[in-house]
C-alpha cells in the first residue's frame, strides 16, 4: 500500500523551517495530526524558531468537542495555553477572524482534513480566513491531505447566486474532486481574494486514490464524520438535513443510514430498489437516534450498501433517497422549515442542493432524470475551470 506524506508531514521532515522567526496562527481541528499523531499546535509550540502566538477554531472547535451549528467559545487551548478565536458562533459575521486577531502575526497556517463534498464547512472556513489576511497582509499557508473521494470523479450541479450560504458558499459542485490546497489556490484566483499563498502538497498522492490507498488513518473530521465510507455518500445524504427525516445522527453509522418513525421500510427499500441506482444496494433497518432528529425514538429507513464505489453516485442516490422517502412517507415527510445555517428566507433543502430544481422537481413528481437534468454539463463546466489549479497527475 502506498503511504502518502501530507503537507503537514512534508513540513515537520522539514524542521517547519518556512516558519522560521515567525509569530504564528493555525486554523486547527483534531485531524491535523502528523504521522506520530502529534498535533500541529503542539509541533508549532515546540519548533525551534517559531512562535505559536493563535489557535482559530472552526466548526466543531479546535479538539472536536462541538456538534454540528452549535457555536464554538472563545477560550485558552489546555494543552500549549495559547487563546482560541472562534470561527464558529451565532451569525456568519463570526465565521470571518476578527482583523485585530491577525494583528502581530506573520503568518496563518491551515490544517484540516476535508472530505470531497461541497457542503463540508472547512473549506469556507479556510476562504473566510484567506480574505482577511489578505487584508491584514498576513501571508497564509495550507498544509494539503488528501480527497478522501478521490480528485477524478465529480458530480452535481454549480451552487446558483441565490442560494449561496456557509454549506456552498462558491459554485461548486456537490462532488468537487479537489484537495483543500487546490480549492484554496482555485478560491484565490477565481473570487479575487487576494492572498498571499502558499500550498504545500501532499507527496504521493494521486487523483484516483481513495482514502483507503493512501496508508493513512482516517481521523474523523467531525464528530458525525466517523469514517471514509460517511464521507463516500456524504454527497447525497448530506441533504437530509434540509428534511424532518434522521440522517442518522446520533448513531454509529450517521448518513449511511436513515430513517423516521412513520416510514416503512420494506416499502422504502423496494421503491428505491425500482431505480436501479448503479453501485448501491439497500436493505431494511431501524435505529434510536441518541440525539438530534428523533432523539429516543425507534426509527424505520434504510442502510445504504456501497457495491461499487467506480460507479456509485452519492448525489444521484441521495436524490433518489429522498424522492422515494416523500413517495413511501406521504404527508408525515416534510422539508425543514426553520433557519439553517445562518439563512432564515431560503429552504435548507434548496441551500445544500444550491437550487431549488431538486424540491420542486420531487413536489411535482418528475422522474429522477429531470430532477437532475443539467448537472452533469454544470460538473462539465467546473472540470474545465478547475484544471489550472490541481496540483496532483
């Protein structure tokens, strides 16, 4: 198996000698650990040189204690004592680093595992804090990892200009096949920010590894992100979110399984069974949610079964999913009504689905191809746009 170095690897077989005579902040999560496991606050502490003078934390804070839109405090990390500015808190204002946490600063450094799909937060988080060091002039550096999806495959539509908010804050497609560096140096120069950057690649990573080429270990992202196989149908479960149907949080295995109280679920799995969705297999299952959407209830849905990942398509059958969950679950199925990620006048369903194509379409009853009808020339459009900015064969 081939082992691939990431962007943090490659720095501390380098000393962190970029960083030299440098005040330094990082953007931080529990995934930004080396090889050894150690983590890159606690390298940044110790290197010789280098002053760790900020912690940034974003969505689910800096050692993944928060669950998902649940505000992130401001506080002193335990372990190197240095503060902790919140990119997470109560409206969008607060996912932006204030310009006075930047003042002082040589260089910001960002860090964090990302998983292949347009909603993940961390992406924007990075673009957010890219905009305003450039402002402060403050150069900032992103250590690459891996797509866990892989960097060929993409698929879904471009976020449209009315439906942009912090799960598709650019128009990407919901499978975007890029890394966090490629995203930061396409997010650069396409929306002007204007940063001085720096990527430092992964060595030894190639477009068409997954997750499970690479010999890394899979450290979750987030604390409903537990697994490589979370972040394959991520693309198209994801969506439930902008449902009254469990995603399966509060489970051992949220988003490859689903469900509510009303649903049957034979009669599901058959009605998904009738769309002969490539690369998948359903069966019947129930769970009790332990938090979240039907907390404590006994739920009936599905458990989604990746036969072959080449030719599954997590948007497709995340689609398809809550198309049949509509169809099976009748009147007691409905799309989430209150605010959702900071956006009160838009459906959270047409936010994640950055149209409202998806919703009316399954309202209307349209058959699944005119649901997705021009997609795929949107994922067209972006493979094009993408191109100057990947960094890997």
């Amino acid at each position: 198996m081939t082992k691939v170095k990431t962007g943090l690897d490659v720095w501390v077989e380098q000393g962190f000698s970029a960083l030299k005579g440098l005040r330094v902040g990082a953007i931080v999560n529990p995934t930004s650990v080396d090889s050894r496991f150690h983590h890159l606050a606690d390298l940044l502490r110790n290197a010789p040189g280098v002053t760790l003078a900020a912690l940034f934390g974003p969505e689910h804070g800096i050692r993944g204690e928060a669950q998902y839109m649940v505000a992130v405090g401001e506080a002193k990390d335990r372990r190197t004592g240095v503060p902790v500015h919140s990119l997470y808190g109560s409206t969008f204002e607060s996912l932006s680093p204030r310009r006075e946490w930047l003042t002082g600063l040589d260089a910001l450094v960002f860090d964090i595992q990302d998983v292949g799909s347009r909603y993940y937060t961390y992406v924007y988080t990075m673009a957010l804090a890219m905009k305003v060091a450039a402002q402060a002039r403050v150069p900032f550096y992103v250590l690459d990892r891996p797509n866990p999806l892989g960097g060929v495959a993409l698929e879904g539509n471009l976020v449209g200009e009315g439906y942009r908010s912090f799960v598709g804050l650019y128009p990407l497609p919901n499978r975007h096949g890029m890394t966090a560096g490629e995203l930061a140096r396409l997010f650069n120069a396409e929306f002007d920010l204007g940063c001085e950057l720096t990527v430092v690649p992964c060595e030894g990573w190639r477009r068409e590894m997954y997750w499970s080429d690479t010999g890394l270990p899979f450290l979750p992202p987030s604390p409903n992100m537990p697994t490589p196989d979370t972040a394959l149908v991520y693309p198209g479960m994801c969506l439930g979110e902008g449902t009254n149907v469990s995603e399966g949080r509060g489970t051992c295995r949220p988003f490859e399984q689903f469900g509510a109280p009303w649903l049957d679920a034979e009669a599901l799995v058959a009605r998904l069974d009738k769309e002969r969705l490539p690369g998948v297999a359903f069966r019947p299952v129930g769970f009790t949610p332990t938090f979240d959407k039907f907390r404590g209830e006994s739920c009936s849905g599905a458990f989604i079964h990746v036969t072959d990942r080449a030719s599954f398509q997590p948007l497709r059958t995340g689609i398809a999913i809550f198309q049949a969950v509509r169809e099976v679950g009748g009147g007691q199925f409905a799309w989430r009504a209150d605010a959702y990620e900071f956006v009160e006048d838009v459906p959270a369903f047409d936010l994640l689905c950055g149209t409202d194509q998806v919703r009316r379409g399954i309202e209307a009853g349209w058959p699944l191809s005119k649901l997705l009808e021009g997609f795929s020339a949107q994922a067209e459009t972006f493979e094009k746009q993408r191109a100057p900015y990947l960094l890997y064969t």
